[in-house]
C-alpha cells in the first residue's frame, strides 16, 4: 500500500477517494434498507462491511484510510453517546434505575463468567466478555422505543434511567479491566487503583465543568453553533488525552466529555445544533466506516468455529436480561408483569457499544501471555450474537405489545 492507493483484487489500484465513495455508497444503501424494515441501521453497515471485505468479495481489504476513519468513528459514537446521556433524568430516577439496572447486569455478569471459563476462556477475558455482555446500547433502544412510542412513557422513563445506570456502571468496570489487562497481570490494589482514578476523572470533570464553563460562555453561546461546535470537539479531544495520560481508554474520555458538554451547556437551542452536527459526523459518515470495518475483519471460518457459543451468549443476554430486571420491576410494586417485560426486553438491546468495547480488546490490548485478549474467533461469536440481538429485539417488543393490545 502507498499513501494515494492500495491493491484492489490483484491488479487495479483504488485511491482514498475511490474507497471511501465505494465504502459510503454501499453502507448507506445498506442502512437504508435495514431502517425501511424499522431495523437499526447499524446491521446493514456491519454487513456491507462483510460483503466487501475478505469474508465474501474482497473488494476492499483492510487500509490505512479506513483504520484511522474507524478510530475516529469510535470516538465520536462515544462522544455522541455522552450526549445521548441525560443525568437529570437519571438522578429523577436514580433507585430505580439503578435497581433495574443491576437486576439485570448481576445474572449476566455472573452467568457469563462461569459459562465462558468453563468453556476455556482465560480469566480476564472471560470477565470481560462478561461484561460486555451486560452492557447496553443507547442508539439501538432508543430507536426502538420512538418507533413504538415508549419514549415518553413511564416505561421509557425507567428504560433511559436504567439504560445510563447501565452505561455509567460498566464503562468505570471495562475501563479497570482494560486497564489491569494492559498492565500484565491482576493484583487487587491495582485495581483498585484504576477503579479510584476513572471515579476521580468523572467527578473532577464535571466539578471543573461547573466552575470553569461559566467563563467560557461567551466563547459557546452564538445564534450559528458553529463555535459551539468547535468547543464540543476541543472538550471531546482534551477529555480523552487526559483519559489516556492516566493509563484509561480514550473512549471513556470521550464519553465523559459528551456528559459534560450536555449537562454544562444550558442553551437548549445551541445543544440541539451541537447535537445534531455531532450525530451526522458519529451516525452518518464516521460511524458507519466504523461497523463497515468491524464486518470486514469477520471471517466465516472464524465464526463456524464458535456456533454453539453464540448461541449461548444470545440466550443468556435474553434470559439473564429479562428474567433479572422484570423482578426488579414487579417487586418494587411500580410496574405490572406486562410493563416488566417490556422494560427488559428493551433493555436487552444489544449492537454498538459492545461491538466497541470488543473491537478494543480484539486490536488493542495483548496479555502477558502474548495473546490478545479477545482472540479472531470469539470477537467474530460477538459481533454475530451483538448482530442477532439487535435483529430480535424489535422484533420480540413488537411482539409483546402486540399481545397486549389482542387481549
């Protein structure tokens, strides 16, 4: 490969321009007809990444331009996801989100870490994988939940609450683990050392948000949002430096940054354009380059090796998900069985933060053994089971509610 071209099937040269134009038509095509079944997008973007890499035609193999456009894609989803985080609601609803939240985390959690060691995996990646497992997705719920109106309910309420609950909890869990995985070995103190600096990190960034944004108001607040803009982007950059200066992931910076610029920023008409710049560069262009590369480093011989694995993951997100959090639900007292499993099944959405997390442990981080923390095979088993989730999980809500509305 050289810096204007690469090889393309053997012979032809595809310029940087000629790949991303290949690359946008085709994930674009791709997610637009995933979203005209009311699917997420996101699975269409995955799958035209297999279709044009070594798994199917092998038009585009792995190059420089779509590594760094993917890494920047993973920055601004995460960024964007801060945004989508909204704290207040989240303390309006602090205990029970965090109940529901836990209620579902805690049989995942442990389930999976007992079924993935005794299925041969290393400790470490079995915790993990583990709680990868556990973790959320904001996009994917949230587009559920507007196309059933659930939103604004008291069920999309609880849903939100749980969902931060969710993302808050594992993203300091994965970040310690992360951290002690890129260390070379495991000792309490060290982790609880890293677990101390992610909660310092994300305390002193929202107090210093409080006494610092004040005077940089003038800076932020003008009719065009174009330097509000440029200041999200300045704060997203700078969060995730100091992130990685201390021996964290960038993603959780940039995470953080987008919880600071939401909570920090009190123009709701500037946030709004800020919101929105932000979402065409993570959902419409960087993003999708993203999930393209993630289809493209799937193999199907990868996969075939794993089957009855992500099968097994599949049921246990479900299982673990539904059967935890809807007696959360019933128990409290404050919702019916009926809006319990509704609840769970919303947030047993699964297809773009934990495709993240394991993309990180697939091309990141390397154990003291030599070997990656999440191997060929099962980042390919998670991507497939993460897939799968995102295809169910309308489909089981829709399902649900249609019964409901029958009786």
């Amino acid at each position: 490969m050289t810096d204007i071209a690469i090889q393309y099937l053997g012979s032809e040269t595809l310029s940087h321009f000629e790949i991303l134009l290949l690359l946008m038509i085709t994930v674009w095509g791709a997610g637009r007809i995933f979203k005209y079944f009311a699917l997420p997008p996101m699975l269409g973007e995955i799958l035209s990444g297999v279709l044009l890499g070594p798994a199917v035609l092998g038009v585009l193999p792995s190059s420089e331009i779509i590594f760094i456009l993917a890494e920047l894609g993973v920055f601004f989803l995460m960024f964007h996801s801060g945004l989508d985080t909204d704290l207040k609601e989240f303390m309006s609803q602090s205990v029970m989100s965090l109940k529901l939240s836990i209620g579902g985390m805690i049989p995942i959690i442990l389930l999976g870490y007992l079924l993935l060691r005794w299925w041969g995996f290393e400790s470490l990646t079995a915790l993990f994988i583990a709680n990868i497992l556990a973790l959320n997705s904001i996009p994917v719920i949230m587009s559920v939940m507007k196309t059933y109106k659930l939103k604004k309910t008291p069920i999309g309420t609880a849903v939100l609450g749980a969902t931060v609950a969710n993302e808050l909890i594992l993203f300091m869990v994965l970040s310690v683990i992360i951290s002690v995985a890129q260390s070379g070995g495991f000792s309490v103190s060290l982790a609880l050392w890293v677990a101390l600096k992610v909660i310092l990190f994300f305390g002193i960034a929202l107090v210093l948000g409080r006494l610092i944004l004040p005077y940089l108001a003038p800076l932020v607040l003008n009719r065009s949002g174009s330097k509000g803009f440029t200041f999200a982007l300045i704060i997203a950059l700078l969060f995730a430096i100091v992130a990685e200066s201390i021996g964290l992931h960038f993603v959780l910076g940039a995470y953080l940054a987008g919880m600071f610029v939401r909570e920090e920023i009190n123009n709701p008409a500037l946030m709004l354009k800020i919101e929105d710049r932000f979402y065409g560069l993570s959902h419409s262009f960087l993003g999708p380059i993203f999930f393209a590369s993630v289809g493209m480093t799937i193999s199907f011989t990868a996969l075939s090796n794993e089957p009855w694995l992500v099968l097994v993951l599949l049921c246990l997100i479900f299982a673990g998900q539904i059967i935890g959090t809807t007696f959360v639900a019933v128990f409290s007292k404050k919702f019916k069985v009926f809006e319990g499993i509704i609840i769970s099944s919303l947030l047993a959405g699964r297809g773009s933060t934990e495709i993240i997390m394991a993309q990180i442990g697939f091309s990141t981080i390397v154990l003291a053994t030599g070997q990656r923390l999440i191997s060929e095979d099962l980042f390919g088993a998670l991507v497939l089971m993460s897939f799968l989730s995102s295809l169910l999980m309308p489909l089981l809500v829709k399902f649900i509610l249609s019964t409901k509305k029958s009786d």
